[in-house]
C-alpha cells in the first residue's frame, strides 16, 4: 500500500479518495517511508526533502509554489503536482467581496459600531463611492484575473485595463482587456487594483513606493496573490499619506503577521487571513485534482499539472494557494 504524509487537513472527500490506496500519516518522523506528501502551508525545502529518501511526487494543495523548492525537488527526482484554477472562482469572488468592503466602507462601519462609536445616519466618515463604470486594474492577468474582472464587467460595467508581460495585445483584445506597458501605468489608470501575480525573485516587491504612488486619490487596492508581491512599508505610506484611499489584504509577508504589524492598526486597511480558497466547493475540487494526480505520477503516468524546476507545464499567470 501506498504511504502518503499528509500534515493538514484536506477536504473529506478527497482525504476518504486518498485512502482507498493509501496509508495516510502525519508524524514527521515517518518521513523515510513516504512515497507522496501532500503541502498546504508547509514549506518543503532540501532539508525536508532529505528526510524523504522514498519520496516520489510532492502534491500542492493549490497553486502557489513558493513553499516548495522545486529545484531540489528536480535534483532529487522528485516530481511536483499541483492544482491550477480549481480555486479561481472562489478567489475571483473574495476580489470582489472584498472591493465591495472597501468601496462602502463596510469593514469600518462595522468595527466603529463594534467599538461603541456613535454614528449619525449616513455619517459622512463612510461615505464610499460607487464600483459602477470605474475601471479595475489588473496586475497579472491569470484565470482568477479574468474570472474576476468578468465578474466586475457584468456585475459593475467596469472598464478593464491590465498588465503581464506575456500579455499579447491581440490576446488583450479578445480578453477585453485595454493593456497596459508596465504595474505603474496600471495604477494609474485604474481605480481599483489587483494584484494577482505568483512570488517568485522576479515578482517580490514588485509593488512599491514608485508604483503607489502612481495611483489615483482615494484608489483601492486588493492583494489575494502573495504578500512578498507587495513593500508592506511602501503600502503603509501610501495608505497613510496618500493616494491610497484603502487597501484589502488576503495575504501578508509574514503569516500569521507579527503582532503589532503597523498596518493592521490602519483604519483603512482590510485583511483576511488567507481565505481566498477557503470555500466547501474549492477544497473539494483543489483536493481531488491533487490526490488524482498523485496516484497518475505514482501510476508512472503524466500527470496533467507538473510543475518542472522553477517552471510549470502551464500558462498560469497567478492562481492562488
């Protein structure tokens, strides 16, 4: 029977698919023994992989690879499965619940009612403004993207605008997507950005001081990416002298962020610890492409999704988790 380390839990279904042909564990000191590990969070780097000689194929619940090394993972033969755009529509929906906080202030009016503070009908301290033929702007352009910039144009006649370096202007065009040069000219068109680009060294801190500050007054900006994408110092700058009017967060730099991080403090920054996927529907479908694929590596077949060194075999500009 297959041994599998699974250290987080997955949705029901998939954990129950799992276990028809495998022996499912969670002590790390049974590492030596496992043929598939399965990461949610935890982060599989060379020391991880050396205490998994029998190691086959690393499983990541989601997209997101930064927690895996994968050219160790390549050194070892270790192959790397993941689970592009079965979250997306859960993410997609997280962007627009959460501009739709920052646009009506609803995250603010609810903790100043929370703290006791008297407020006058239609205080003018939330008074928000209407998503309703504004423009959002797209800082990669990945299924999540354009699921929820679809979202944005039905819901909000929004206008698109957006920027990948992959992306084409014919590829724009058929996208409905007015594409932008470089992050800079995004935020300088848009009234909403988001951010939805993967981490790696190319991408880490890729907005900055430069680009906030390109930003309309009183602009919104939202991260369910990756928080290394983002200068935390540089946000809070913006958010506290302008031209930021709020920024929503699903992701940090650091998770769980230090206590006292300065911008959890700020009446105008948003953040949710990390949900973007967390959704009954998106583990189950995130959870099953994973345990299938696995078995499919372990089948000696190819898999669908293989992520290859620092590479994956798909176009996935950003997904998420």
């Amino acid at each position: 029977m297959l041994k599998i380390f699974l250290c987080e839990p997955i949705h029901p279904r998939a954990l129950a698919l799992l276990k028809t042909r495998a022996e499912v564990f969670s002590d790390p000191a049974c590492l030596g023994r496992a043929d598939a590990a399965i990461s949610r969070n935890l982060r599989m780097d060379a020391a991880f992989l050396e205490q998994c000689p029998a190691l086959k194929v690393i499983g990541i619940h989601g997209t997101g690879t930064d927690r895996v090394d994968l050219a160790a993972a390549a050194q070892r033969g270790v192959r790397v499965v993941y689970a592009p755009g079965e979250n997306a529509q859960s993410v997609a929906e997280l962007i627009v619940g959460l501009t739709l906080a920052m646009a009506r202030r609803v995250y603010l009016a609810d903790r100043m009612l929370q703290t006791g503070e008297a407020l006058a009908i239609a205080d003018a301290r939330l008074t928000g403004m209407e998503l309703h033929g504004k423009t959002l702007g797209l800082v990669g352009v990945g299924s999540i993207a354009r699921r929820a910039a679809e979202m944005f144009r039905r819901a909000f006649g929004m206008s698109i605008v957006g920027y990948s370096p992959s992306l084409t202007e014919e590829r724009a065009a058929c996208l409905g997507i007015a594409r932008c040069t470089c992050v800079r000219e995004v935020f300088a068109r848009a009234d909403v950005v988001s951010i939805g680009v993967p981490l790696t060294p190319q991408t880490r801190g890729l907005v900055g001081t430069a680009e906030l500050a390109a930003a309309k007054p009183g602009a919104l900006l939202v991260n369910t990416a990756r928080g290394g994408v983002v200068d935390e110092d540089a946000l809070y700058r913006a958010l506290t002298q302008g031209p930021l009017g709020a920024a929503a967060c699903d992701v940090l730099a650091h998770e769980p962020p230090a206590p006292g991080l300065p911008l959890l403090r700020l009446p105008n920054f948003l953040a949710t610890p990390h949900l973007g996927a967390a959704t009954d529907e998106a583990l189950l479908r995130v959870g099953m492409c994973v345990v299938e694929q696995i078995f499919t590596v372990l089948d000696g077949k190819t898999p669908a999704h293989e992520c290859i060194g620092t590479t994956d075999r798909t176009d996935v500009e950003s997904e998420h988790k």
